[in-house]
C-alpha cells in the first residue's frame, strides 16, 4: 500500500503480489478490507502529524481490531485462541435470511 519513493500516499487495491498471492489479494472483500486499513493509516497519520510510511505497523494492527476489523482470517483457529490479533468469532450461517446473519455478526 506504501509506494516506493512516494511519501504520503496510500494505495490500497493496486497491490504487488505474486501470481499465488493474487488469487486472494483480487477479491473484493480483500480490496475492502485493504481500503479500511489504509482509511484508519490515513487518520492516524494526520492525528500524529506523521506520514503512512513512519507509523507503528504493530498500532495500526491494534487499531484495526479494535475496530472490528477482520486483520487474519484462519478457519482452524478457534477466536478463543491466544494470537496476536483477535478477531470475531464467524457466526454466520448461510442458509439464514441476511437480517439475521447480520445481527449475529453484530452481537458477537
């Protein structure tokens, strides 16, 4: 998200992966997530008068979950497990109606 030689600048979809990497950085639910945490980088750089590049990647982490942002996604990982970031536990169940898996995200 941080170009080289560039200070002060954010991109969050145009992404350098490899070919593996790609296959998941694509998707539009990575784009949005990729967009909310360069959104958070952005109001946290202007809050300490700094630019992107000089934050503390291990804040912006926190900050991030903190808001509920999903920061790692690993199926086989209870959300009770000591990591390094938290996240929700998914609730979600596919054959329910979308009002009701939305609140069950939100109550969890």
């Amino acid at each position: 998200m941080l170009p080289q030689g560039v200070d002060n600048l954010l991109v969050p979809v145009c992404l350098s992966s490899t070919h593996v990497g790609w296959g998941a950085l694509r998707l539009e639910p990575v784009w949005m997530s990729t967009g909310e945490a360069a959104g958070f980088a952005a109001g946290m750089a202007k809050r300490e008068q700094t630019t992107p590049g000089a934050l503390d990647a291990d804040q912006l982490v926190r900050t991030l979950v903190e808001h509920r942002q999903l920061v790692s996604f690993f199926n086989d990982v209870r959300s009770t497990a000591p990591t390094r970031a938290s996240r929700p536990r998914n609730t979600s169940r596919p054959r329910d109606s979308l009002p009701v898996t939305m609140h069950n995200w939100i109550a969890h």
